[in-house]
C-alpha cells in the first residue's frame, strides 16, 4: 500500500518561485487604485504623526542607484513607524530649477539668447514636469508609497510664492543685502555658485615665481632689490594690486646673481635651489611689519603699483612668504584689498576670459590659456625665476565638472555672520546619524562666508528685488507681498513677462523714484534657496507643522539640502527645520568605484527590478551598511535573491503546513497550554521583534535583515520546522501536538510577516492575501508580538542545556555517517549519558527525545560513553525495520511492516 496519501504533506499557493517581476507591479496598481497611502492615514487619524521630509531629487534623467537607496529607505522608515503606530504623511518632492534643466533644453536646440527669457522659461517648465513624471514612475516601481498624486514641485505657483515671503521675511530682517565680493565663479556656466555647488578635482596647474622690483624702499629697501612671488594661477597676475606679509615673521634680503631678493628667511635655504642660484648671501633680515607701505613696479604693467601690505593668513607652508594679491580674485586679496583701500580690478569677463585692460596679448583669452602667455611675457621681462607643475586639488563646478574661478562681483547674499551664533547652537540641539554629522556641519557653518544667493539663469525663482532711480535695492514689506500674490496666481514667469510698474502694488511710490521709474533685477535665486525653503512651501503649508521629524539624504547634503534647510528654516522661524538628520552614503560598484555613466559601470535600478524584482533590490538596500559607501554588482545580486530564496522558502513551509491555509487564527492552541518546546520559539519570536523594533527605531536596517534571517535559517528551519516536520506530516490532522505545533507556526508567520513588511513590501502583501492578517493589506497592520505565560528567562536557560545536548548529538552523527555506519539520522539508536539536572530536564520538556533529536531511537544510560563537550554518547545502526510511512525504524509486527504509533493513526481515521 502507498500510504503518502494519509500524511498531511505542505500544501499552498504561496509559490516557491517569487515571480517577483510579474507580481509587482499588480500589487502597485492595486495599491494605487486602492488608494491605499490614503486609507493608512485614515487608519492613523488620530495617533501622533512622523513627518519624514523628503528631500527633492533634481528632475533630470532617470533615477538611478543612489535615488533608489534613498527612496526605499525612506519608504522603509515610513512603513516601520507606520506599523509602530504613528501617523505618517509623506509628501515626496522635486527640485526643478537651475542649471542642469537649462543645458539639457539647450542641447535639444532651444537658445535662451535668442529666444525671450519667458518663452525659453516655458520649455524649462514643460521638460522638467516631464522628468517628474518619469522619476515618479521609477520611485513608485520601488514600491515606495507617499502621496505622488499631490508631490510638491518646485516650480509650482505655490511653492514660489511661499518662497517669496521667504526671502522677503529674511530681507526685512537685514539678512539679504547686495554687495561686491570675490563668488566662485564658473565661467562654464556663466554664473555664481554657492559653496554647495563646487567639488575638488585634482588638477596639474603652472606654478610660477615672479619678480617685482621695488619702487619705493621707504628708506629699508633700494630699488635695486625685489620681492618674490608665488602663484599656481599666473592668468590673476594682471589682477595684482599687493604682496602681503606677516607682520611677525622674518624676511630676508638675499644677494644672488638675480639681484637683491626678498623671501621668509627660513625659506632661503629652499628656495634658491628653485631659482637656480648656487652661490648667496643673507644681507639683512626684517621684520615683516618694517616692510608695510614699500611700493613695487607691477612686472606686466610698469606704470602701475603694487604695495607691500600685512596679513595674519601668510603662512611658510609653501611659496615665498611674499603672497601675491588679486584683491578681485580670492577671499583673502579680497579682504586685505578693502582694509588697505586697493582698486577691485575685475579684468575677467563671465566667460572666464581676460578684458582689454590686460593688455592686447592677453584680451580675449581664456583664463587657462591666459597662464601661458603670462608666463612667457614674465620670461621675456626677466621677472620669472621658476616654473614648474604641480598637482593639486582645486574648484570645479559639479555640474559641467569644468574649473571655476574666485571673482569679485556683485551679487546678493544672504548673511550667515548675523544667525552663526544661533545656527551653531541649533546644531547642537539636534541628533545626527551617523553621530559624525554634528561635527561636519558645526565645522561648515563656523567656517562659512556669506551665502551667494544669486545666480545669472533665466530658469529660476527671480529675485524679488526692485530698483529705483538712484540704483538703490528697495527693501519693502508690501512689495514683497505683493510679487508673492502675482507669483501664488501666475507663477514666476509674470516676472518676465511684465515690465517692473506691472509688477509693483498699483501706485507705488518710493523717495528713491521721485518719477516714477523702476527697474526689476534679472537674476534668479540659487536653488539651494528653493529646496531650503520646502519646509515651508512642502511642510508648514501642507499642514505637516515644524520642524520635521527626520531629513534623511545622501552624505553629500551636508554642504547642499540639510545646510541651505537650516540656514533658512532659523532665520525665519528661529530654530533649525529638523529634529533628527540620517545620512547614507554614495552607492560603488563591487571594485569599490563610483557609480557612473562615464565609467559604464552604472547599474539602472530599473534593470534591476526588471530582472529580479523590486524586492530584491529593496533587500539589498536594508542589508548594506548604508551609513557609509555601498556596493552593488551582478555577483551582490545573485547573493541577494539567495537570501531572498532562503527567507520565501521559509515563509512558503510555514504557510504550507497550515493545512492549505485552513488552519486560522480561530484554530489557535492558547499558548498557555503550549509544551516548553513551542513556547521556547515563540520566546525567541518575541525577543527577535524586540531586537527589529529598536533596530528600525535606530536606522539599523541591517540589523533588522540580519536578526530576521538568523531566525527564520536558524531557529526555525535547521531546528524547529526540522524536527516538527515528523508531526505536523505523521500525526492525526486534529492531533492536539499537531495543533500545537501549527499554533507556533501561525503565530511565526503572523509576527515574521509584519516585521519583514516594511522591506519585502511586495511578498508580504502576497502573504497576507493568502493568511489576511489585515482585511486590506499587511501595509494597514501593526507590529505585534505574541503574549505567552513563562519564565521567559528560565526556560531559555534550561532550553540552552538541551540544545548543547543536541549539538554534540550532530557531531556523534556526522561522524557515524563519515565512518559509513549509517547514512541519515533515522537509521541511528542513540545511548546518551547526561548530567542529572539535564536528564530531568529532557524527561519534563523533552519527553520524545528520538522525535526531538531526530533519531529512531534514544536511551539514556549511566555507564560510560565517548565524551563530547557536554555530554557522552554512543551511536548504533537502529534494530528494525522501516516504517513505510513514518521512516522511523521500528521493530514491531503491523501490516506491511507499519510502526505501531503510524498502526494506531490509521486505525484512528
């Protein structure tokens, strides 16, 4: 006779194969259609929200590795603090001006030279809506849920509106002003850039060390003697108003065959190498307060004066100690130039090139050819000393990735010397992950200029400012209003659309337009100062309040989103926009590179969930230690969809032995009356969620992946599924043990199923449609955990000196199999000699210790045995024969040789 068909083999829909690819997407639409963001707000009506504050990803392109990072992340905490019990409104974003937009329509044939800035702004408009929409499609394949039908875009009447009343509460608060300063210029965008917007790259740049000649020695120096410059920048050389000393340090004056030459005198020794000088003498030293006020011959220009000034930021670090001064090309020139009144000589145009002023060999050429020419008319006039290459890291626009320069010009700012003090105490007031980020953004915000708020784009936010007669910026309340209601109803383009009376408060005067006659600024607001205001225009006027709970970006933000949001946010309200700031790190490929298109190295997250399914890539994202750089490759992904198998696998036997799913939660054994061995998994069950539940609470997603695995491999399949399955298959369907062991099965899967949700979103809302958990979706649950009456503590300790008794029962085996005596656990009879204190333990929680050991038979006895680490054993080929349906040995006599226990179960049915 077959007797398969009398046992309660697994059983289930729930297919081994995930099908992740083709199941997806159903489950989206579903979702969508279902309008289920919706129904887990209203399902949370009351409760006290979470507000994660998404931080708008630049609508250019599709999203990539590190979008999807960021946004299943995102979604992760979402769902976790959903189920945790929290409300949780998530507004997803899109940063839409700018640059990037402009050059992708300019590349598809639109010139905004030559087309009027308003139509050019339309097209700006209409592509970037298109970006939106294709970012939205690719964020939503993640299965990334949030409120996409309302995304806050920052190219909407409202948003820009809110912007406005920004910067006008800022401006009337003295902290927006317009002044002449060195900006970083990027000649390749012909425009300023915020410190936000620069990366190093290394570079090899001309080094030169030029002569000038004294023309006024004040009495110290002869006019045959010359100081010595250094600059990796020969193009600023025409620039040149001063050479700058410290007052403390020595100078010497050095007799070589190049002439009497001035450099700090614990540099000679160095130096005269460089300047091929094999024979000097020291003449003198100075002071470099007795030098301030000797005037020198410009070297290019010898009409011209360059005066011998002090400053503190002379250092001997490299160079000559004699610091050539640009007062229109650095921060530094910059300052010295004003305390010593110098001319602002700004002789670069917007395009990086020299002016007319420089001379007619120099005019028209670019700044990097510009150092050539320089350099040999230095030669040609005997002032060059030294040229040479170097490497070294410098400023480059990380939009056209192309050199930038320091130049002095007119722009607005917004002022972080009034706010440092409070921007710095804020800091301290708000808890950073990783705790490294504190320390990052107290350095940028101590260390930080002035915020160069304008930009020379046509497509952006248009400054509010008006001008009058007299070329004075008009600061006033009322126009600030006003330019916000036309922006809330038309939109930002009316600004170019309309002449500056259209846009002024009907009537308006003002004592610096005695006539009438205003003109409006051209420039447009960086976008740092959009996406630093979306905490009011996507948070505060979204009902969401102040500040966030989280911000959470790419590492990167801590000089772009999360510094403009704090600059922004104190300034208008006080204290910073967020109560917590996460930060992940860039996404490298399996050789440790960055991820990029040029290097081909680049994987689409949408090849991704093409081929293995969303899922596995949103198991990849919460397995990566996120917090710092992370890998992603064909051999990670392979890796990824095993885990993924491993955890499906268990899932479908938990499922399977549920009697086809009949078995439900009406069915449950209470877990009072379980035995010691259920209730030790289901002890372990709870504390495995205590451990996931801090985990998620701490961003410790890895963690939660890593303790979720570790039980369902450990715990449950090579342990608890292994030895039950000899129940759950052999046993009467309504056998009381049978029952008992499905109760923690349901149990497992119940509480596996909503801590796995917010990471395998798409498999455990297929799970529920099968168990139903939720009526709706796993997404509309909470965590639970299971209340089960013990010692908790007790019986894991007595269940440790069992489970060690096991563990030598697998060594015994798997050398009785190498030695050839049997070739599977059921062959094996077991002799075991134990400890008394353990031996009472099996006889009250172990009393079918073959079943639990997964033997045929065990007996325990006190002569001595071969020892192993806790206890002794001996292991025998089982007397016998093969129970055709249990596959247990068993010596008895029943009908085609069945065990008497598989005898009494039929007999029974």
């Amino acid at each position: 006779m077959d007797y398969k068909d009398t046992l309660h083999m697994p059983k289930t829909g729930f297919e081994m194969r995930g099908n992740l690819t083709k199941k997806e997407p159903k489950y989206q639409q579903r979702w969508e259609e279902e309008r289920l963001y919706d129904k887990m707000l209203a399902r949370r009506e009351n409760a006290k929200p979470f507000v994660l504050h998404d931080g708008p990803p630049y609508a250019n392109g599709d999203i990539h590795l590190g979008h999807a990072l960021n946004k299943i992340l995102k979604d992760v905490i979402n769902k976790s603090k959903f189920m945790e019990g929290y409300k949780v409104p998530y507004i997803p974003g899109w940063d839409t001006h700018g640059l990037p937009i402009e050059t992708a329509v300019t590349k598809l044939g639109f010139d905004r030279k030559k087309m009027g800035i308003a139509e050019f702004r339309k097209i700006c408009y209409d592509y970037a809506m298109e970006q939106v929409a294709k970012q939205k499609a690719g964020f939503l394949s993640l299965g990334s849920i949030g409120d996409y039908d309302h995304p806050y875009i920052t190219l909407t009447k409202d948003f820009e509106a809110e912007q406005i009343k920004i910067f006008g509460k800022m401006a009337m608060d003295g902290l927006i002003y317009k002044g002449l300063k060195p900006v970083y210029w990027s000649p390749s965008s012909e425009s300023a850039l915020a410190e936000a917007e620069v990366e190093y790259k290394d570079i090899k740049s001309p080094t030169i060390f030029v002569k000038f000649n004294v023309k006024d020695g004040k009495g110290v120096l002869d006019t045959e003697d010359s100081f010595v410059i250094w600059t990796t920048t020969p193009w600023t050389i025409p620039g040149n108003k001063a050479i700058a000393l410290h007052p403390n340090m020595e100078y010497a004056l050095v007799d070589t065959d190049h002439g009497k030459l001035v450099v700090l005198n614990e540099l000679v020794e160095d130096l005269m190498p460089k300047f091929d000088v094999k024979e000097y003498r020291v003449v003198k030293t100075f002071k470099g307060k007795e030098l301030e006020g000797i005037t020198t011959v410009h070297p290019l220009y010898p009409e011209r004066e360059s005066l011998v000034v002090l400053a503190d930021y002379v250092t001997a670090d490299a160079g000559t100690g004699c610091v050539h001064t640009a007062p229109a090309f650095g921060v530094d020139d910059f300052n010295t130039g004003m305390r010593y009144g110098l001319e602002m000589d700004v002789n670069v145009d917007e395009q990086g090139k020299l002016m007319e002023s420089t001379g007619e060999d120099l005019a028209g050429l670019y700044v990097e050819d510009a150092n050539k020419v320089v350099t040999q008319k230095l030669d040609e006039l005997g002032a060059l000393l030294n040229l040479t290459f170097i490497t070294h890291s410098y400023p480059h626009d990380w939009r056209t990735k192309k050199p930038i320069i320091f130049r002095a010009t007119t722009q607005w700012f917004a002022s972080i010397d009034k706010i440092r003090d409070l921007l710095l105490e804020q800091i301290h007031s708000i808890s950073w992950v990783p705790a490294w980020g504190e320390g990052r953004m107290h350095n940028m915000i101590a260390d930080r200029g002035d915020w160069c708020i304008s930009r020379q784009r046509a497509w952006g936010v248009p400054i509010p400012i008006f001008y009058g007669e007299d070329d004075t910026p008009i600061m006033d309340q009322a126009v600030f209003d006003h330019v916000a209601e036309l922006f809330a109803e038309h939109g930002s383009n009316i600004w170019f659309e309309k002449e500056a009376d259209e846009l002024l408060p009907e009537g308006y005067t003002n004592e610096h337009s005695p006539n009438g006659i205003f003109r409006k600024e051209t420039d447009t607001m960086d976008v740092w100062f959009d996406s630093g205001s979306s905490h009011t225009g996507a948070m505060i006027e979204r009902g969401l309040g102040y500040p966030a709970d989280l911000y959470f970006e790419g590492s990167d933000q801590y000089r772009g989103w999360f510094n403009s949001s704090l600059i922004v946010g104190t300034a208008v309200y006080g204290k910073a926009p967020y109560k917590q700031v996460l930060s992940h790190g860039f996404v490298m490929d399996e050789k440790g590179v960055k991820m990029s298109k040029s290097q081909w190295n680049a994987v689409a997250p949408g090849e991704i969930t093409k081929k293995y399914g969303a899922d596995i890539l949103r198991l990849w994202a919460t397995s990566v230690d996120y917090q710092a750089d992370c890998s992603m490759g064909q051999n990670i992904l392979k890796q990824v969809s095993e885990n993924y198998r491993k955890v499906r696998n268990t899932f479908r036997f938990l499922m399977a032995n549920l009697d086809n799913n009949t078995f439900a939660k009406a069915d449950l054994v209470p877990t009072n009356d379980l035995s010691d061995l259920n209730k030790y998994i289901l002890v372990k069950l709870n504390k495995v969620a205590d451990v996931c539940l801090d985990a998620y609470d701490e961003y410790r997603f890895a963690d939660v992946v890593s303790t979720l695995t570790n039980f369902m491999t450990n715990e449950l399949s090579a342990y608890y599924l292994d030895y039950t399955k000899d129940i759950l298959y052999i046993l009467n369907e309504d056998d009381p043990a049978r029952r008992q062991v499905q109760t923690v099965l349901y149990l497992c899967l119940d509480v596996l199923t909503r801590l796995w949700a917010p990471i395998l979103c798409h498999t455990t809302e297929e799970i529920n449609d099968f168990m139903h958990f939720d009526e709706e979706s796993i997404h509309l649950s909470e965590f639970v955990k299971v209340d089960v009456d013990c010692d908790a503590g007790r019986l894991v300790h007595e269940m440790d000196q069992l489970l060690a008794v096991r563990k030598d029962v697998l060594k015994a085996l798997e050398i009785a199999r190498a030695n050839g005596l049997i070739k599977k656990s059921l062959e094996a009879s077991l002799k075991i000699r134990l400890n008394e204190e353990t031996k009472r333990l099996f006889e009250r929680i172990v009393p079918n210790a073959a079943q639990w050991l997964i033997v045929s038979k065990v007996e325990f006895v006190d002569g001595p045995l071969t020892p192993f680490e806790v206890c002794e054993i001996e292991v025998d080929k089982a007397k016998g024969h093969v129970c055709p349906r249990c596959w247990n040995y068993t010596e008895s006599d029943h009908e085609d040789g069945l065990c008497d226990r598989c005898a009494a179960i039929l007999e029974k049915e």
